[in-house]
C-alpha cells in the first residue's frame, strides 16, 4: 500500500498544527490494552520530520527515559503489545514496491517475523493496523484492495486470523468507491475477546468523511454505533476492565481534536479534557492497570510527542521530547 492511500488516523489538517510536512497515510494505532501491570509505551518516531516514510517504531520506559529504536530500514507503524507484554505485532511498509505485510518481534526488538497471509500484489495492496486478541491466539487487521482512486483505496477489509497466519476470516466486507462508501479502521478486541469496536469512515456516504466508532460481535454480526456523528470519532481503545472506550474527535481534523470516553452501549459520553486554541490531542490508548491513558499530544507550536494523563483528564505528564514527532502509542504490560 503505497503511502498516498487514505488509511487510519489523522490527516494533514492535524499534523500542520504543529508545523511538521506529514503527508496523508501516517497512521496511529490506537491499541487495545490487556489489564496488568504498565510497562514501556511502544510508539512510532518519525526520524525525519518531512518524510513519514522514515518512521521506525521505539519504545520508552518512563517519561523522561530515553527511547529504545526496535526497528530499522524501510518504515514501520502500528506497535501492538501482545498480553504478556513479551512480543510486538506491528506493520511494515514497501512504499508501493510490494503489498505491506505484517510482522512480530520480540518487546526487545528481537526476532523479527513476517506473517504469512493471503495478500498478494497485484489486487491486494497490503495489511495493516494488527491488533492482538486478548487470549494473544489471534490477530484483526484491515486489507485494502486496489485499484487506488483520488488517494483512496477502492475497498477495505477487517479480517482475523490465528496468530500464524492461519484461518483466516473477513468479517466486514467494505467497498469504500462504491455506493457504500465506507471504510473500517483501528479495530480492537474487547478485554474478554467477544467484541471488536472499530471505527467506520465515510467516503462516499453522508456526511462525507463523517466517521463514529461502532461495536460488533467477534464474528462481524450485531454491528452498532456507539459515538455520535458530531463527533468524527476515530482510534477507539478499550479499558482493562472492558467498561469504557477511549476515541479522539475529528478523526479527519474536521475541528478541534480531543479525547472522550464513552460505555460500549453508547452511553456515559465524556470529554476527558478541553483543548486550548492550536492545541490537539488524539491516539489515546489505556495503561494495563486502567488508571490513566497514554496519547499524542502537539500545538501549533510544538510538535506532537507521546504523553499520559489520568483517566480523568487531570496530571499530564510529558513521556517523550525532542524536535522529531512522535505518534501511535501503545502501552504493555511488564
């Protein structure tokens, strides 16, 4: 999938705040988080602040730390902690020379491994967006399929398979150029593995480029929406204890980018905080204990880097620095 196709995450009109040129296609990974112990913050470093294909995935021990680079050559997004906190699916991109696929490594950055899958060039244009399941036997990931229209890929997939690759099944089936107009991105599992929340965009459908965060059954049926449209919800995350999940607002930079949580029946909508003028925040993800959430957080002054605050919005602590920004938390387990 080249980097030009329209993909999970925040677009221009976001990034441009903080005066950093990413282009379209740098997708965050807001991931769900199995309960434990918090551990490291795994997220993605662009090493090169006008070229979104150098981003490269590191991890970080505590605010202040000094990150730790996991992955080198070519681009790599999309961390996702396994439960036990020990390995690290995450996505690896080709820039259009092959369909992008989907590795594990070790939380150290060891033992890198592709995920054999039935994508294949010239149809398929790659995988993206893993997520684990929580009994760590699974994974759900989006394919998209050509042909690519006005950066938009003609169809997108969420698909789950075993862990190796294996059994796999598509349980949306999304045509994004056609009458249906939409997409599904950034799925994550339940903690008790029964239920996926996802976000679906519009393409086509009305309001054009309106997305909200639906819930479904593991097996694609009883799909329902569970944040308002007002909202442009995007990058759902599911607490420990599968009572709230946490989204960001204006998933396409339609207005002011914050961060809410909201019960899976829809119900018990909060803002978490209000952001100041130029100010944004997005990809928030949970820490295993469920006491506060990780997140992207940039002015129009700052570029935007990795920080935590408590789940009720209050005591933000800065995680990462530096003149390079940095997106797609996740948090593990130790």
């Amino acid at each position: 999938m080249t980097h030009t196709v329209r993909i999970s995450g925040l677009r221009l009109s976001v990034l441009a705040l903080a005066v950093v040129p990413v282009v379209a296609g740098s997708a965050p990974s807001a991931q769900a988080t199995p309960p434990g112990e918090p551990g490291p913050i795994a997220f993605q470093r662009f090493l090169d602040p006008q070229d979104e294909e150098s981003t490269q995935i590191f991890t970080v021990a505590r605010p202040g730390a000094k990150p730790r680079k996991l992955t080198s050559g070519g681009t790599a997004v999309n961390a996702d902690y396994s439960p036990d906190g020990e390995r690290i699916v995450f996505e690896r991109r080709y820039g259009g020379k092959s369909p992008d696929s989907l590795f594990t490594m070790g939380s150290d950055g060891s033992s890198k491994t592709r995920l054999p899958t039935t994508c294949s060039a010239p149809t398929c244009l790659g995988d993206s967006a893993p997520a684990w399941s929580p009994d760590g036997n699974r994974f759900v990931f989006e394919r998209a399929f050509g042909p690519i229209v006005k950066d938009n890929a003609a169809g997108l997939d969420l698909v789950i398979a075993d862990a190796d690759g294996s059994n796999e099944q598509v349980i949306l089936h999304y045509r994004s150029l056609e009458a249906q107009g939409q997409e599904p991105h950034d799925a994550q599992w339940s903690p008790d593995g029964t239920r996926i929340a996802v976000n679906i965009l519009n393409i086509k459908a009305k309001p054009r480029n309106g997305s909200a965060i639906y819930v479904l059954d593991a097996d694609g049926s009883g799909l329902h929406r569970v944040t308002p449209i007002r909202l442009n919800a995007g990058n759902p995350d599911w607490s420990p204890d599968g009572k709230r999940i946490a989204f960001n607002s204006s998933y396409e930079g339609q207005a002011a980018v914050e961060i809410y949580t909201v019960r899976p029946d829809g119900g018990g909508l909060r803002r978490l905080r209000r952001e100041p003028k130029n100010s944004y925040s997005f990809d928030p993800v949970w820490s295993p204990d469920g006491g506060r959430l990780a997140f992207v957080h940039g002015t129009g002054r700052h570029v935007p880097h990795i920080w935590t605050m408590k789940k009720n919005g209050t005591r933000l602590r800065q995680v990462t620095r530096g003149r390079r920004p940095d997106r797609g938390p996740d948090w593990g387990s130790k």
